[in-house]
C-alpha cells in the first residue's frame, strides 16, 4: 500500500488560484485526483501517468493543470480560474494500473484537501 500525503488546500475568491500537491511514499505508475462536495459521488479530476500521458475529467479541462516529479514521487494539481463550483474535497489517488485507479475499491487514497472557493 502507498501513503499519500497531500497539501495546499484553503480558501481562495472566485477566478483565483490553487495548488494541491500530494506525495507517495514510493514510486507508483498512475497519480490523479479527485473530488467530492457533500451529497455527491466522488468526480475524477485529472489522471498522469509515469510516463507523462495525462488527461483530464470534463470540470477541469482547460482551467487545471496536472504534473509530476517522479524523482519526489509527487503530483501537482495546478488549478486557475476557480469557480465557487469547484469547491469541494478534493483527494490524491495513486494505483499501478487504470483498472485499479478508477476502482473504488483498490488503489491508494490521500486523506483529502478542503478547497473553498468564495463568490
């Protein structure tokens, strides 16, 4: 099992910035995020793989930036433009595979980040 350790949450006004990073404790093929808002499913945000492939859920695609350092084993989540919609917890996720990345039930998750966005 990986720890994941995440940071920079907090409180940002509308059309501000944020950045998440979380770290795992070793290297590990597939690093993303997700999200969540009270009431609602878990929604992926952004998926990199080691090898730099990257792709994006539909909320964050031309606003959110994915990347990673593989020698620090941690991933970023560069996130611009923020609407009072992206607010929510927002959760590391690490797997070895795709199948167990998108699972529930498998892969690795951090203890999640608050992100509040204000109007």
């Amino acid at each position: 099992q990986v720890q994941l350790v995440e940071s920079g949450g907090g409180l940002v006004q509308s059309g501000g910035s944020l950045e998440l990073s979380c770290t795992a404790s070793r290297s590990i093929k597939i690093m993303g995020w997700y999200r969540q808002t009270p009431g609602k499913e878990r929604e992926w945000v952004a998926t990199i793989v080691d090898d730099g492939a990257l792709d994006y859920g539909d909320a964050a695609k031309d606003r959110f930036t994915i990347s990673r350092d593989n020698v620090k084993n941690t991933v970023y989540l560069r996130m611009n433009s923020l609407k009072p919609e992206d607010t929510a917890v927002y959760y590391c996720k690490a797997a070895g595979s795709w199948s167990a990345f998108v699972s529930s039930e498998f892969g690795s998750w951090g203890q999640g980040t608050q992100v509040t966005v204000s109007s």
